[in-house]
C-alpha cells in the first residue's frame, strides 16, 4: 500500500513543477530580443584579482593613471587603485562638520584633483582637492534636493532633481561662486510618471567635455555639450523605445512603486575614450538566454554620433555578479562580490 | 506505528497546513493592493498577475476547507502537496532570473529570505508527503489508493 501511495503522488508532483516550468519557459521566451550584437576577439586578457575583504566598493572616479573607490559603508574612506602597479591604498577624509556622517548615503565621486562627498536627500555637498583631506561644505547657498550628481569642472557640477511644477526630473548645472543654478527641462522626456519614467545613470567625460544621460528603462540616452546645449540623442541596439511599465501606488498613496515585470534594459554607464560603454540587461538575438547569469554584456557606441560599435563580456567572478567597472587607458577594472578584478583591455579600432 | 498515533500525526499536520494557509490568505488579503502590485512586477507570472491574485488566495482557502472537512482530507493533503510543490518550484525558477527578485509573500513570511523560504516550503512538501503516506485507510476515499 505504501508504494502505491509513493506512487500516487508522482503525477501531482510532477504536474505542479511542469505548470510552473512552463510559465517560466513561456516568460523566458520573450525575454528574447530583436537585435544582435557584435563580438570581437579578445576584447579582454590576463585576468589579475585583488581581494578587497569588503563587498561595498563601488568605483567613484579616476585620473590618468589611479582609480577611486568609494565605500558605501564608511563613506570618509577613500581607497586608490593603481592598476600599474596593483596597489591599494586607503586613507580617511575629514568633514568640517562629522556629525553629518551619520546621514546614510554619502557617495564619493573624484574628479581629480577635486573629490566630494554628496548626499542629495539631504541636499549635501563637501568638496576638497588633493591631496587636502579636509573636505569643505563650501556652497554659500542651499541647494535643491537632488538623486544624482556629476562634477564637471572646478567652477561647476550637474545635479538631477525633481521640479514638483513640472512634476518630472531634469538637470541642472550649478555655479559655485557666484552661485548660479541653471536648470535645463528638455534633456530628460516623461513617458509616464516623471521619476521612474526618466530613471536613468549620467555621466560627464573631461577628455571631449560631453555629458551623457542614459535611461534605465528605455533604449535612449542624450549627448550633451558641457552646458547642457544637445548634441544629439541616440539609441541602443534594442527596439525598447518607449517604457512599458505601469505605476500603482498603495498604503494611502506613500508607497509608490512599479507594477509590471521591468528590469532596466541599460544598468550601467562608463564613459571612455570617445566610447560610451552601456551595460545592457537585454538578451540578444544571438545570444543564450542564460548569459545575463554569467557575464556583464557591455555595448559599445561611439561617442561622436551615437552609432553602435561592438559589445563584449565582462565575466563574474566567483559567482558574484560585475557590481560596478571601469576603464583606464588599457586597463578595465571591475568589481565582483568583495574582489577586484583588473583586466587588459584590447579595445578594437574604431573602424 | 499504532493506527491512532498516525492518525493524531496526520491531523497536526494538516492543521499546521489550514494555519499556514488561513495566514498566508489573509495577510494577502489585508494588503492585497500591495500583493497585486508585487505580484504584476514578477517576471514569472507578472502577465497572468489578474488572475493569480485571485487563484492563490482563493486555493489557500479552499484547501483548508478540504483539510477540515475529514471526508475531504485526503484530498486537501494532495492539493497542499502540489500548492507547496508548485510554489518551490516557482522560488527555484525565480531565483534564476538572477538579480530582479520581487517578493510577494505576506506577513511574517516576507522577511524570509529565498532560501529560508524555499526551505520552508519544502519542509512543507515533505509534512504533506508524510500525512498522505502513513495516513490510516479510508473506507469513503478509495479513488487514490
């Protein structure tokens, strides 16, 4: 009798993991994407890991010849990478007012030979120069609360922030001295609510002075000159082209969130050498539908106008998903879990 | 085993099941605008989200129905062993869409992480497995033995 039993639950077993099996097959299907993408060989090389004991760096600038870690935990400690010499080396920053420490999400971001800690919910901006460790609150006047910050030059930063009128985010460009805040509404485009619509990583590259806003849910980024003036707007390689979730809001309308499956189509954005590197969370055509699991797909655009170049992988490490990455000349750093990963880049000539 | 002793095992089993089922449905319930709004941002079954929010609840209560009504036991103990199958099945097959992982779970259940929570419901899988597998014959139940 205990075998039939044993038995008898056979099909029910089966029958459920098979109903939840094809949903899952049903859903990774379209998953799949229209495009494709292009690969070169040996894009990178010579694989070199540095343990860093924490898993909360995240990369925060670079000069020449040094990267910049910044610590989401300890946000006074600065950490340098010398990917030359694979050298670490961390030192402690001071704020003339510490208390402020205590507020969680200082981020660092090092525009050498400037570096500032920021933390927009509170509208807190400290800057100082290297090799000074003493970083100042050095703004004569209180600026907005703002989600994303961009240093660009010794006068002058771009911040993203919400303009309540407008009822969406867009960016502005601040004037230290005189204090001057110019805020530009046509960069960013509301497709739906005007904060998660327009979500999205920018960046500025010192070497051709253009700014890049990139969005997380739809295929479109905008290139900028240094004054906000457009240059142009481009796409990615995928057909995502307006964002395709809705919003709910729940608990008395506090809590607003997204109610459709929707994982950003561009997670990342480093900027190099006339490249824009977006790290994509799409499966391509010619691609397995399991590689988003093991490598960072990273495709390359030309800075000037826009057009897509190549892509390659970044590889995890030890099962730890890429983080956070960078380039310096031929070198591409990349953070896994609590290593850090140095590569030789073989970047292909723009052809 | 003495026929009583399996007996009392399979009934603390499936109240566990009708606790387990009755507080996960109601936790749903009070919450239920955030459980459809969870629930539609699942890569999984996000498109199937109007009908789902209704489905799971709706068999959870049903299937403590079952489990009560003695005549009806057998039954609830096989829905609860393909419900707990079902859902592991769905933790497994959601973790692999790596790192977009929403939660929908109510109540104290959402503070458990996936892995906890896909041992939770195997131990659950197991508990039925055992219910159906020493529960004492049935004269009025004969179609699954």
């Amino acid at each position: 009798m205990l075998s039939r039993r044993i038995k008898s639950l056979f099909p029910f077993f089966f029958i459920s993991i098979g109903l939840i099996l094809i949903l899952y097959y049903w859903s990774a299907k379209t998953n799949k994407n229209e495009f494709r993408r292009l690969f070169p060989s040996h894009v990178l090389l010579d694989e070199k890991v540095t343990d860093l004991a924490y898993n909360s760096y995240y990369i925060a600038g670079k000069t020449k010849k040094t990267i910049y870690l910044g610590n989401y935990v300890t946000p006074d400690y600065i950490t340098e990478f010398l990917p030359s010499a694979a050298l670490l080396k961390h030192f402690r920053v001071h704020l003339n007012s510490p208390e402020k420490l205590k507020s969680a999400g200082f981020i660092l971001s090092v525009d050498s030979p400037m570096y500032f800690l920021t933390e927009g919910n509170e509208a807190l901006l400290f800057r100082s120069e290297f090799p000074d460790l003493q970083l100042e609150s050095s703004i004569g006047h209180s600026l907005p609360h703002f989600s994303l910050f961009c240093p660009i030059s010794s006068t002058s930063f771009l911040l993203r922030s919400y303009n309540p009128q407008k009822a969406t985010t867009t960016i502005s460009k601040i004037y230290y001295s005189p204090y001057k805040k110019i805020e530009i509404l046509n960069i960013l485009q509301k497709q739906v609510d005007g904060i998660f619509c327009t979500d999205g990583m920018m960046g500025y590259d010192p070497v051709s002075h253009k700014f890049v806003y990139i969005y997380y849910y739809r295929n479109q980024f905008t290139v900028t000159d240094s004054d906000l003036h457009i240059i142009y707007r481009g796409t990615t390689i995928d057909s995502n082209s307006t964002v395709k979730f809705t919003v709910s809001s729940f608990d008395q309308h506090k809590t607003t969130i997204i109610s459709s499956p929707q994982r950003p189509i561009n997670k990342r954005l480093v900027l190099d050498h006339g490249n824009i590197l977006v790290q994509s969370g799409l499966v391509a055509k010619n691609e397995n539908a399991g590689i988003l699991n093991r490598y960072a797909v990273v495709d390359v655009y030309a800075m000037n106008d826009g057009h897509y170049r190549f892509s390659f992988y970044i590889p995890n490490y030890n099962g730890e998903q890429v983080r956070d990455f960078s380039i310096l000349n031929d070198d591409l750093i990349s953070l896994c879990g609590h290593f850090l990963i140095h590569y030789h880049l073989n970047m292909p000539d723009p052809n | 085993m003495k026929e009583k002793a399996k007996k009392n095992i399979v009934e603390v089993i499936s109240i566990l099941f009708i606790i387990l089922f009755v507080y996960a449905a109601a936790s749903k319930w009070m919450a239920f605008d955030k459980f459809q709004a969870q629930l539609s941002q699942s890569p999984i079954i996000g498109p199937f989200t109007r009908w789902i929010v209704w489905i799971v609840p709706l068999a959870e209560l049903f299937l403590s129905i079952l489990l009560i009504v003695p005549k009806w036991q057998v039954m609830g103990l096989y829905g609860s062993f393909s419900l707990m199958t079902a859902f592991s099945t769905y933790i497994i097959a959601i973790t692999q869409f790596s790192e977009y992982i929403p939660c929908s779970c109510g109540g104290i259940l959402e503070h458990m992480s996936w892995n906890i929570h896909l041992l939770f419901n195997l131990c659950f899988v197991i508990l039925a497995s055992i219910a159906i597998l020493i529960r004492p014959a049935q004269n009025h139940f004969t179609l699954l033995e």
